[in-house]
C-alpha cells in the first residue's frame, strides 16, 4: 500500500523557538525539571538543521542514551555519542548499502 499526500512545507524552526519547542514536547511527556542542558540544546538544534522531525529523532536518541548511562539529564556528550550511535553504522556502509538502507526506510 502506498501513502498518498499532499505537498506542504514545514519550514525550519529558529534557534530562539528550538528551547520552547524541546520544553513544551518533555512537559507533555511528564518532565519535572529541564531534562536538557543549555549546550546539550544547542547541539540539538545544530545535529538537526532546525528540522522539526529531526530533532524529535536526536532528542530522543539522547534521551535514551542518558537514561541507559542512569543520567538525570542531556548534556552534550549524551548528544554526541548518541548520534554517532545513530548514524556510525550508516558512515560505514557502502554506497550500494546506503542505497538499499534508504530505499527500507522508504517503504
């Protein structure tokens, strides 16, 4: 079955809207405190190129990172270290496999 949709633009989010963004998303979730350190932000909003989808994906990478090393919040090496987990495996890869990789995740 394929997907059907219309083309619409989401436009990238700018720095000074990125925090509130990140904030408002960890209160629904339940956050108590700022989970995510000032630099840890910044490396987020860089890692996703203001791209809203992306940076759901590096912040929960991160998240997830931290919570397996039993940290109480994201600091910039939880950022780093996630998305060399995220991404390691795919810088390696041949072009054919990339290619095949993508062509998955596009099903």
């Amino acid at each position: 079955m394929s997907r059907i949709a219309e083309g619409y633009y989401v436009p990238p989010i700018t720095r000074g809207d990125f925090d509130g963004y990140i904030g408002h998303h960890m209160r629904l979730a339940g956050a108590k405190y700022d989970v995510f350190e000032s630099m840890a932000l910044d490396a987020l909003w860089q890692t996703s190129n203001a791209n809203l989808r992306s940076a759901g994906n590096n912040a929960l990478s991160a998240l997830q990172y931290a919570a397996n090393k039993g940290m109480r919040t994201v600091n910039t090496e939880c950022v780093r270290r996630s998305q060399r987990a995220l991404w390691g495996d795919f810088a390696q890869m041949t072009v054919a496999q990339r290619q095949m990789a993508e062509d998955g995740a596009r099903c």
